[in-house]
C-alpha cells in the first residue's frame, strides 16, 4: 500500500493545474448533458454545485440530467434578501466615498474621477468589491441555510479573495480568506474533478434518495411575523458595523495590493 499522495499538496503551482483540470472535467459534463448558459459557456457553477453536493452518483446524475427551478424559494426571504442589498450598496458607496475611494457601481459611467478604485458588482447572493488586483465577496444570508461549497465556489473563480458572509438574522459576520485558506481550495477542486470524472466513465444508477423535497419544505418562512421583525431590527441595527468591517477589509487589501 502507498502512502498517500494528494496532487493538491504540492503548493502554489497545483491551483492553475487544478483550475484546468476542473475546467476541462466541466467542458465534457457540459458536452455530455448539455448544460450550457446563454452565451455558449459550459455552466461551470452549476456543474461543480451538483457534483459536490451529491455524494451519491445517482443523485448527482439526477441533478445533472433534471436541473431543479431555483425559485423555490419563500419570496418573503427574497424580498428581505434584496432590501438588505440595497441599503448595503448604498451605503457602501457612500462610505467609500466619504473615505476618498472613488467607487461606482457596475453600470455605471465612472464619471470625471477617471478608473474607479472600487467596483461595486451584482452576485447571485450578494455583491463583489473589486479593487486594483483584489477583491471582497460579500454574501447577505436572509434564512438560517448555508452553503460552503456555493462560498468556496467563488474561491475557485477569485482564489485571491476574501469572502465575507453576513447572516443577517442571526447577527453574524465572518470572513475567508483564499489565500489562508489555499489548501481546501485545492482539496475541493480535487474532489470535484474526481467525482467529475467517475460520473463521466460511469453509468447512472437508480436510487431512493429524495433531498429535494426536504429542501422545498426548508425554504418557507413558518413565522412571517418574527422574520420581518428579526430582519428588519437586524439589518438598521447591525449594518453600519459591517459596513465599517468591510471599509477596513477593503483598505487591507488595497494597502497590500500596493505594496506587492
Ligand atoms: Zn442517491
């Protein structure tokens, strides 16, 4: 038996290997199940979401082949969801503004400032500050779920980034930072590829699993009345806090963008 030898261990230059590697694995599970966007690009997040959230082959397989509608969601979560990010943005321009950081939002003109310092642009789930050779993922989290995968997902397209979640309700703020953390991108990427890669060689079989109807169920909001409460209270109480969490991450990383 050889001792184990994981090709993600061996450092800085296994990231761009490994980001191919993925890239390719994606490329063929979009030929094979024809999972393309509209603009023709293989659905690189989707893909890799199926594969890691799906231990089981035949899951995946199933996630892979019959794509589940995203808008299952309580629109009360949505709703909130998309009020905290308003006020979010707002703020944060402002903020960075008020500290001498011309910032726009993606869209719009910079304006007589010349190139912006920072960009303030739309996610799927939150917002992405892009400032010279660096960038902050923020995550506004609206309900109690979670997903590390979906964050570390944006780690594999920015492995130079700080992810920052805000869980709204439940008062919490943490951050990851990619470069810290190096080593589960590249364990994640690895394990994406190999599942990737047996769902290719693979045949599909049956199962009896069902997490989608557990999931549906997850996302309706039981309380209206204590969401909206909770949401409301946290979001004028807790946001000029983690607007001030994100202006220190943001002078961080620019401060460290100019020394490199
Ligand atoms: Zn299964």
């Amino acid at each position: 038996m050889q001792s184990a030898n994981l090709p993600f261990m061996c450092g800085e230059e296994s990231l761009g290997r490994l980001r191919s590697e993925l890239d390719r694995v994606c490329e063929e599970i979009a030929e094979k199940f024809n999972l393309f966007d509209t603009r023709g690009r293989p659905k690189k997040s989707f893909i890799v979401d199926a594969l890691m959230r799906n231990i089981c082959p035949a899951c995946a397989f199933k996630a892979l082949t019959q794509p589940r509608e995203d808008d299952d969601v309580d629109a009360l979560y949505r709703e909130g969801h998309g009020l905290a990010l308003n006020i979010l943005i707002e703020m944060l321009r402002y903020e960075l503004k008020r500290n001498g950081l011309n910032a726009v939002v993606e869209g719009e003109v910079p304006g007589d400032y010349g190139r912006p310092d920072v960009t303030i642009k739309l996610s799927n789930q939150g917002i992405i500050l892009e400032l010279k050779g660096a960038a902050i993922i923020i995550e506004l989290k609206t309900g109690v779920s979670i997903s590390l995968i979906q964050l570390l997902k944006y780690g594999i397209e920015h492995p130079d980034s700080i992810i920052a979640v805000w869980r709204i309700r439940m008062k919490q703020f943490f951050i990851i930072d990619m470069r810290k953390h190096r080593q589960i991108l590249l364990a994640i990427m690895f394990a994406a590829i190999n599942r990737g890669l047996a769902i290719l060689s693979g045949t599909a079989t049956e199962c009896h699993h069902n997490n989608r109807n557990s999931q549906n169920k997850a996302s309706r909001v039981e309380n209206p009345q204590q969401l909206l409460d909770e949401l409301f209270t946290s979001i004028t109480n807790d946001l000029p806090s983690i607007v001030d969490a994100i202006l220190r991450l943001a002078g961080e990383k620019s401060r460290a963008s100019e020394n490199s």
